[in-house]
C-alpha cells in the first residue's frame, strides 16, 4: 500500500523554546531559565489577597505570573529554594507546584485530496448526530465552545467560515512558556491565539463545526453553527502549564459572567444569554489547586466544562477530565474502519454505511485512559480515526515521508479528538434548551443526560483492523475503560425532553 503514508506523533518532553527548558520533577514544572531556576507554585488563600501577601511573596523574589482574585488564587514563579518559606506565609488554603499539560491527540495518517461531495463522516454516523440535524433542526447555534487547546493557525479561514471564530474573544495565555514573558512581565499575548503551528487546536475545532476539503466539499460538524472561541493556553509544541489552563478557565468564567451580569450583551446574538462550554483536549497527572478552583468557580456561574480522559491506557486517567464534576471523555472507535467490501479504502470514513445497531460494533480504544480509583470516566466518544485539517509542519513544508507531496487534512486518534464530540452534542442540547430564552441546564444535569442516554458498552473484546500492521487484530478491555456508555446524540435528546417535561 504505497499511498499509504503513516507517522506516529510523539511529542518529546525534550520540546520546548530555545530560552526556557521545562524540568519534570515529581510531574511538577520547574523552568529554568538563561540565568535562574525558577519554579512556578499555585497558591489558594483561605480569604482575599492582600498587599501583604503581595509584599511578602516579593521580598522571597517571588514574580506573581497570574492574580485570580474570584477565587483567593495566585501563580508565583520563584527559586525552588524558596518553595517551602512561600508555602508558609499566612493565610494559604491550598499551595502546589504546576504540571505540565498536554495535548491528548497521538498518531495520524495523511488524507489524500478527493472530488467527491460527501458531508458525513463515520464518526457523526454513529453518533447519531444526523438526527439532530435533520430532524430536529439543531445545529449548535447561539452557544459558544471555548475550545482551550493551541490556537489556531493563521490559515485558518481556509477552513472554517469567519463568522464561526469568535475572533473578539479569542486570546492567548502562554505565562511562563513563553519567552517573551521573562521580557515583558506579559502572559497575555492576544494574538497568539492565531499563530499556531502545531495543528492540534484546529484539528479539534474542526470536528465541533466541520470544515471545508480544499473547494471541493464541506465536512460536517457536530454542532457546525455554534460558534467557537480559540484560547491558547498551550505553547506550539504542544503542551504548556496548568497555571495557563486555569488562566484560560477563569477568563471564560468572567466573560460568561458578563454574558449573566448585562443580561445576554457579552455575546451575539444581544439580549439573550448564551450557552459557554470550555471543551479541553488536554491533560496533566494531577488537578492543581488553580485548575480546580477555577472549574468550581466557572461551572458555579453555569459555564460547562468538557474535557478529555487521556491516553494513558491502563495507567489511569488525566486530569482535569478525572475531576468528577468534569464531564470526562474517553475514545471509542468503529470495527468498520478503513474497510469496504472485503477491501482496504482510504475513502472509508465518508462511503461506509454504519449500522443502526451498534452492538458489539463499538470498541474501546487501547490507549483510551482507563478510571482508576478516585477518578470518574463518563462517557465515550469517536477518537480511533477522525479526520481533519492538520498542517503541524506547514502546508508547505511536508515531513520526510510524505515524498515531497504536502498535505493539509488527516487522520487524528486520542480522547482529544473524542472530546469535541461531546462539547458539540453538548451544544445541540444547549440549543434545544435555550428555545424558551432560558437555560435549565447545568454541569451536573448535562453530565447525567449524556450518561443515561448512553449506549452501555456490555461487551469487551473486538477485532479491528490495524492499518499500521496491515492486518486484523483483537482489542480487549474491561469496565474500568467505559464509563457509562457511547455517546448517542439522539437518545440524549431524548432524555433531554423528559427532563424539560415533554415527554
């Protein structure tokens, strides 16, 4: 199969700028700089920040990265030889060092151009996602899906539409990532958002509002009329800090608590509240006192929050995903893929017919990340083969094994590209609930109708195909790996209904 050109990503722990050189100590994150170490440390205070606090953290040479005063919160860079005199001044709740978080995307093949026109890919088929479009008309619109991810990159527009970019709230924290920030004292660079050259973001905004393939044809979206809000908040190697993820969270908390406070004249359309999810295709070993401060805090305002399991396989879960009021999601895939009629086809994800029934269709990813005790897996969605634009070394600038042919759309797998799935399914609902001007909805409900309505995975062992061997295979995994079920859109609507009371 020589058209097949095949390339497993992996993400060295060794990337990152030229100034600033990321140390891994116990999965926490020290930088170190040209001239100093520095770590960068989390604090929760049990009461407001004072000047004090300020003062205090200044005479250790401490740098205040981030101030989150809705939630008591800091990011503090400073010496790690200071770590243990910071985390004995008065008045801290909670204090912890960042991690490092990563994109949870893994391996892709290139997808060659086509002049078909055909809109529905394999993954919104067993979703049922067709459904929610055609019957019911829901197509994600007034809701907004902050996706925090990497950005997107600056040719964007070729792909998405304009209108569906929220560029007035798009932004950018990088905090200490970044190598300007040791210069400016800057973590916000808001055009950053659109300066992107890792691919990962806008991969995973393709799948919530589809995309176009070259001028041949448009690719569906889960929700392709919700409007999506780009916050980077990881640097383009692809992963970055939790002090930036929870900086990410709290700036779309605040703009959703404008959204409430005006009275729906934050967001377009005026005069009625929108819908906010954050949907996170990235993880960290552990969930930081600044990362769950700010999802209590934003999911208490009524924001959603959706984020990926991992694919850490049988080594457990991710986090924030393992955070239990987080709506987790793990990756599921199709025994259908990459054949048709007895045939290897690269077109499969657009011309094969995927049954009503999926019982015992559905399998479990082997690197989905597994719940071990203490963490919470929802649900699962599509994320073994999943198709969009991705140009990680430019359009122009093809790896050496794709000949000297560039390509611009691929094959991803990783819960990252299970996620947007549910923030999009998520989105329709949304919609559904805002017909009366109103949102009944919250994190908790929604978590409860998208695992209800589940299918329940009762099986568990499949035979697939696996495109790197050439040859068929027999995947196994046990409960631990399935949550409550596959993503169904239109049983979820469903169950959206009796709770509304109309049904």
């Amino acid at each position: 199969m020589n058209y097949k050109k095949i390339y497993i990503s992996i993400i060295s722990l060794l990337l990152i700028s030229l100034s600033i050189t990321g140390i891994g100590i116990q999965n926490k994150i020290v930088t170190e700089s040209k001239a100093n170490q520095v770590a960068i440390a989390e604090i929760i205070f049990e009461r407001a920040i004072t000047s004090d606090d300020i003062s205090n953290i200044k005479k250790l040479g401490g740098r205040i990265i981030y101030r989150f005063d809705k939630i008591n919160g800091l990011a503090v860079a400073i010496n790690p030889n200071k770590i243990d005199r910071l985390k004995s001044l008065p008045g801290i709740k909670e204090f912890g060092l960042a991690v490092r978080i990563e994109t949870t995307g893994i391996n892709y093949e290139k997808l060659p151009a086509s002049d078909d026109h055909g809109v529905l890919s394999w993954n919104l088929d067993t979703i049922n996602i067709p459904t929610l479009h055609n019957l019911y008309n829901l197509t994600g619109s007034g809701v907004y899906i902050a996706v925090l991810d990497t950005g997107l990159e600056p040719q964007w527009r070729d792909y998405f539409p304009e209108e569906k970019i929220d560029s007035d709230h798009a932004t950018a924290f990088l905090g200490a990532l970044a190598t300007a920030y040791w210069v400016t004292g800057k973590v916000l660079n808001k055009n950053a958002w659109e300066a992107d050259t890792n691919g990962h973001g806008m991969h995973v905004t393709s799948t919530i509002i589809g995309f176009r393939v070259y001028d041949f044809y448009t690719v569906d979206g889960v929700a392709p009329n919700a409007k999506v809000i780009p916050v980077k908040v990881l640097g383009n190697a692809g992963f970055g800090f939790s002090t930036d993820v929870a900086a990410g969270i709290m700036y779309i908390a605040e703009i959703f608590e404008r959204e409430l406070a005006t009275g729906g004249n934050e967001l377009k359309p005026d005069g009625v509240v929108n819908p906010v999810i954050i949907s996170m295709s990235l993880g960290g070993p552990q969930l930081t006192p600044l990362e769950k401060a700010a999802i209590d805090y934003a999911i208490s305002l009524g924001v959603f929050i959706v984020a990926a399991a991992g694919n850490a396989g049988e080594d457990g879960m991710a986090y924030p995903a393992a955070y239990q009021p987080v709506i987790s999601v793990g990756a599921a895939g199709w025994i259908g893929e990459w054949i048709v009629n007895d045939s290897f086809n690269i077109n499969w994800w657009r011309i094969s017919d995927v049954p009503e029934d999926l019982s015992y269709a559905i399998y479990v990813t082997e690197f989905s990340s597994r719940e071990l005790p203490g963490q919470d897996l929802d649900v699962l969605a599509p994320g073994s083969w999943i198709v969009g634009p991705y140009t990680p070394y430019g359009a122009a600038n093809p790896p050496y094994w794709a000949e000297g042919v560039p390509g611009e759309y691929y094959f991803l797998a990783g819960t990252s590209m299970a996620t947007p799935h549910v923030s999009g399914v998520l989105a329709l609902l949304l919609e559904k609930d805002l017909a009366d001007g109103v949102i009944d909805l919250n994190q908790y409900v929604a978590e409860e109708i998208l695992e209800s309505s589940a299918l329940k995975i009762t099986w568990f062992n499949a035979t697939v195909y696996d495109v790197f061997a050439e040859s068929y295979k027999t995947v196994t995994w046990s409960t631990n790996a399935v949550g409550e079920g596959f993503l169904q859109a239109d049983m979820a609507y469903v169950a959206l209904q009796r709770y509304l009371g109309e049904s």
